[in-house]
C-alpha cells in the first residue's frame, strides 16, 4: 500500500480543539490528555499512528516519545500500521459467537481474501477481529469507524461492503 | 410489571434533550440535594437504600463513600466508570444513549455527596457516538446552570467531563482506570492505598459504575427507605440485566431484585423463553467472568429453592453450586451450545486483555488458551482437563487486579460442571467438532493447534 507523506500538524480547528481538552485537567496534568488526543491524531493522519505523528503528539503535551509509544501500543483502538480506508472490526467474543459471528468473520475473509490483520490489495478493507464491543445482545456486530453494525449475517456483510465500497471514504472513530 | 427506576423514562421521544428531561421531571433531585440537603444527608441516604456497587464488586455504595478521605485543600474527584467491556454486559451503553441527563444528574448529585467539583465520566473509547451524546447532553446542562459555577445559585461548583479510553478491558478495574484517565497504560495498582485515599493525581476518588450513579438520583428524591423496600434482604433496589445468547428476546431489563431466575428466562416480559424451542444447557449469570452455571442449577440452588436474582441468590453454595451478580450479563446457552468452545473463547479474551503486569495472569491465561484450543480442535489430552484446573486454580488470588480471578473462575466452573463435554473432546475430535457451531462447513477440519506442548 502507498503511504502519503504528510505534514504532521492539526489543522487550527483541531489545535483549538487539543486546547479545550487540555483545559480538562489540572494544570501539570496535561498527559492526561494522551488518550485523547491520539484518538484525533489517529483521525488526523489516515487512521494510523505513525512514529512521527506520535512524536508530534508528545511534543504537543510536552511529555517523552516514549510515553506515548507505550500508551499507544498497549490500547487496541490504535492503528501502528497503515490500515485500509475501513477498518472491519468485528467482535469475536463469546456472547456473538453464540449467535454466528465466527461464520460472518469467515464468510468476509473469504469474500475479501484476507485474513485477520490483512488489508485488501486496494486498500479498501482491513480486517481486525476485536474482543468484546458491548453489543451482546445486538450480535454479530462488527464496529467501522464510530458506527456499530448488528444482527449481522453474511447477506447483510455482503450489503455493507458493497455500500463501503461506493462510498470509497475513510472511517474513523472520530 | 416491576417498579422502573432507571428505565422509567423508556420511550419517551426527546427523553436525550435537556428539555424533556426536565419535562419528566428530571433534575428534581438536583435542586433537592443542592437546595435542601447537606452532602453529609445525601450520602446518609444513599446508606440507608443499600445500594451496591453495580458494576460487578456488589460493595455498597455508601460504605464506599464514606472512605473518601477529605485532606484539607485536596480536590476530590467522582470518576464515572463507563468502560463497559465485560463479554456479555452492554446497559451502561444503552442507558448513556438513550438517557444521558439521567447520568449526568446523578453524576452532580454525587459528586456534591462526596464534595468534588471536577468530575469524570471515563466511556470505554469505541463508543464514541455515545461520547458525542454525553458531550451534547452535558453541553445543555452548562447551559442551564446545572453544571458550571454556583449551579442553580447554590454556591455548589461542578465541572464535568468526558475522557475516551482506548480499547482495553483492564480499564474497568478502577486502578486501572485512573492510571488510564492519566494518560499511561492501564496497569492496575496495588492495593492499599486504596483510591478513597490516593486515586487519580493521588488525590481522594471515588469510582462507580454509571448504573450505580444513576440510580442515587431515585434515592434522593424518593429516599433511601422508599429504595430499600424493593427487593430482597440486602439485595436491594432494581438491577439493569443484559441478556443475550439463545434467548427469543436479548435486551436489556431493568428487574426487582429477587424475580426467580426461572421466570427471567422464560417468561414473555423478559427473555422469552430459549431460542427455536430449545433446552437450556447452560449460564454465565453476571457476565464472562463469573462461574457458568448448568440449567439445573442456575434455575434451582442446591437445596432444591428456586434461584433468585438477587447476590445472594446467585451466590448460594459458593462456587460449587453457585455464581455470582457480577455485572448483570446474562448469557444463555440452549443445548448445541459448547461449552468447551465458549470456554476458549473466553479464554482467549482473558489472554487479550490481560495487562501483563502479574506472571500468573500473563502466562497463565495463555496457557489455558492453548490448551483449551488444541482441545477444542481435537488434539487434547485427557490429562489436559486436570492442567487446566491446575493452572486456572494457580492464577487465582495471585494477581494485583481481579481479572487473574475472572479468567480463571470460568474455567474451573466450566470442568466442574460440564467435565463430561471436556472428555468427549477428547476422546471423539471428529465428532465434536462437526457439532460445534457449523464449524466443519468452512473450517478446515482438525487444524494444527497453536502449540503441541505447553
């Protein structure tokens, strides 16, 4: 897959943004707004992380480059490697599985020829299995970007995909 | 019909805008507590209901309360738990979304118990159109005076927030989660000092559930005693229960502590019955972490006394015989369930999201992985089954955090109960795989196990 090179700034509208949410915390405390801010950066930048934007992150919070790789490689929701424009998260957990959710996680590897951590050679789709979305009552579910798609079957997939496909725009979680 | 506390609201259009909201009569207890009672009285009344912690522990929220340490210029905060993750629960989701004033009121009539003025909601991070919900709400109350400097001209301050987590189930453990909210990995800490002392910037927290803290707003305005009435013994008040699995009618409930289990699962108002008419094999009673349960046990305690929904209840016999309240996840499994497979699963989960600080939780859980998988797909052992028990009874109560204990209690219970499915695996590979969920119509059959040895 082809990595834009970019430059690693927020827009103003997000720095005015980073500046509220800096105001959350006390003075002193600003690592606080790690988790935060990297959930922007990762909107920012083609929904990954890249080392320079996470160097970028600490130089924003005045805090280590290595504060925010630990942080950043400990929590799931974020991309260490470039990721296709949507992400396929779909819940492998117990309570979907009972309900089918291991036949629609098959069922789109097999329709995209990927496996789990694999992105299409157009870079549409990637495909990463996650534990637990708290939709267990709503199962199979599977979250692309911010938005939770339940009651799954392999039909349903197949019609999001298709929509995914047309629409050709990257989702994120924010 | 039981009584309705949380979900009294259920319905309503408009109910996630402020004004309908108020409308419903939302914010009384608000002006109640602010207006009329001293944060001391507040947190007396929230004694006096017996609420307990809902988010899993069952400890009362009172007790809970009355450890906050109060140092003279320390501030104190009232963090929100809503890094909801617990395979099975998903209530906090709902009651966020579709009611996020009623969070947003009990948040203030809480941290003006325990008087914080900077309070924190934390929502696990992959609910972000939740988060923009609770933003929005919030945006409206600041608006209306109710959060902000001197809300509703009573010289109480209250500013509150909203922090996204990133995707990592440790984070409902509530060290865990202050380390979070401050901005590092979420490894949880050892305990004393406990955070009623020493919580987020180590200044005095408290931490709750959002059940927990929605419910102290009915307290308030309708008293501790009234609370206290409903339900059983020291079960008290009405619980939100997520129900999933082979049931005709996942969803959430809001139920009176101490419905028989039975009438839970099969009647129309709740569960309604299993899925395609089927048996019920088994239960996970209070989400992924708490022992499963066989039907007969679950809808009956050993002595032969219907199982009721109350902590009590579910606990009745210890582990032997019994599970616990836990989160309120309730998951069912009808007859074609398997147990050895929703074993692994698990497993496989505790393994994910185990923080790796402690070696036995780390390692074990990953063990356990491995052994229950190459079970599952055909090369186990007999001699597997008792490394199991071996390995889940090693893990337990060596951990810092309790989720050693989560991982391994689903395990143990699962043998205990179920050892004749383990065997069967064991001895029959080819045919328990083909029964297990379809598997055998895609998977390629027998796959080589992730480890031979372990």
């Amino acid at each position: 897959m082809e990595i834009e090179t970019r430059e690693i700034r927020f827009s103003e509208e997000r720095l005015a943004e980073v500046r509220q949410i800096l105001q959350r915390y006390p003075e002193g405390r600003q690592k606080s707004a790690l988790l935060p801010l990297l959930h922007i950066a990762q909107a920012e930048f083609d929904n990954w992380l890249s080392p320079d934007v996470m160097d970028y992150v600490a130089g924003l919070l005045d805090i280590e480059p290595i504060e925010v790789y630990e942080v950043a490689s400990f929590y799931t929701m974020f991309n260490l490697r470039p990721v296709g424009k949507y992400v396929l998260e779909i819940c492998r957990t117990g309570p979907c599985c009972l309900v089918g959710a291991e036949k629609v996680q098959a069922h789109i590897e097999e329709k995209l020829g990927i496996k789990p951590g694999e992105t299409t050679p157009d870079g549409m789709f990637t495909l990463k299995p996650v534990e637990c979305l708290a939709a267990c009552g709503f199962g199979p579910v599977m979250q692309v970007g911010a938005t939770y798609y339940e009651k799954l079957t392999p039909e349903r997939t197949d019609e999001l995909l298709e929509r995914f496909r047309n629409e050709n725009k990257r989702a994120t979680y924010c | 019909m039981g009584v309705k506390i949380l979900t009294q609201h259920s319905g309503v259009p408009g109910i996630d805008t402020f004004e309908v909201y108020r409308k419903q009569g939302g914010y009384a207890a608000v002006e109640k507590a602010l207006k009329s009672m001293s944060p001391e009285e507040v947190l007396e009344e929230v004694k006096k209901s017996g609420l307990r912690g809902r988010g899993g522990a069952g400890f009362p929220t009172g007790l809970k309360w009355s450890f906050l340490a109060k140092p003279e210029g320390v501030p104190r905060y009232l963090v929100c738990n809503a890094d909801e993750s617990e395979p099975g629960t998903f209530k906090d989701r709902e009651l966020m979304s579709r009611n996020p004033h009623s969070l947003i009121e009990g948040m203030i009539v809480s941290s003006y118990a325990l008087g914080a003025n900077t309070s924190y909601i934390y929502v696990r991070g992959e609910l972000f159109y939740v988060i923009r919900i609770l933003e929005k709400a919030i945006a409206e109350a600041y608006e209306k005076g109710l959060l902000g400097k001197n809300i509703l001209g009573t010289g109480y301050d209250l500013d509150l927030y909203v922090q996204p987590g990133g995707g990592a189930y440790i984070c409902g453990e509530e060290t865990a989660l202050i380390e979070s909210l401050e901005g590092k990995r979420g490894n949880p800490r050892i305990k004393p000092p406990f955070p009623a002392v020493s919580g987020v910037w180590g200044c005095p927290t408290v931490v709750n559930n959002v059940e927990t803290i929605a419910a102290t707003s009915w307290i308030i305005l309708n008293g501790g005693d009234e609370y206290a009435k409903i339900g059983i013994g020291r079960s008290t008040g009405t619980k939100l229960i997520s129900a999933c699995g082979n049931i005709n009618q996942p969803g959430i409930y809001e139920i009176e502590l101490g419905l028989p289990v039975e009438e839970f699962i099969y009647s129309d108002e709740y569960c309604g019955g299993i899925a395609g008419g089927k048996r019920l094999k088994a239960v996970v009673a209070g989400g992924s972490s708490v022992p499963v349960l066989p039907a007969n046990l679950i809808l009956k305690t050993i002595a032969g006394e219907p199982r009721l929904m109350t902590y009590e209840s579910l606990a009745d016999g210890g582990f032997a015989t019994g599970t616990m309240m836990g989160s309120g996840g309730f998951i069912a499994m009808d007859e074609d369930a398997c147990i050895v497979r929703n074993t692994w699963n698990f497993t496989r989960f505790y393994h994910h999201e185990s923080c790796g600080q402690c070696s036995p939780c780390r390692e074990g859980t990953g063990w356990m992985e491995k052994v229950l998988h190459r079970i599952e797909y055909g090369h186990g052992k007999m001699s597997d089954i008792d490394l199991l028990v071996d390995v889940a009874a090693k893990i337990e109560g060596n951990t810092i955090c309790p989720l050693g204990d989560a991982a391994a209690w689903p395990v143990g219970s699962a043998i205990r109960h179920f050892r004749e499915e383990f065997e069967w695996h064991v001895k029959e590979p080819r045919l328990s795989q083909q029964q297990n969920y379809g598997l055998a119509a895609y998977a390629d059959p027998l796959p080589v196990p992730v480890t031979e040895e372990s």
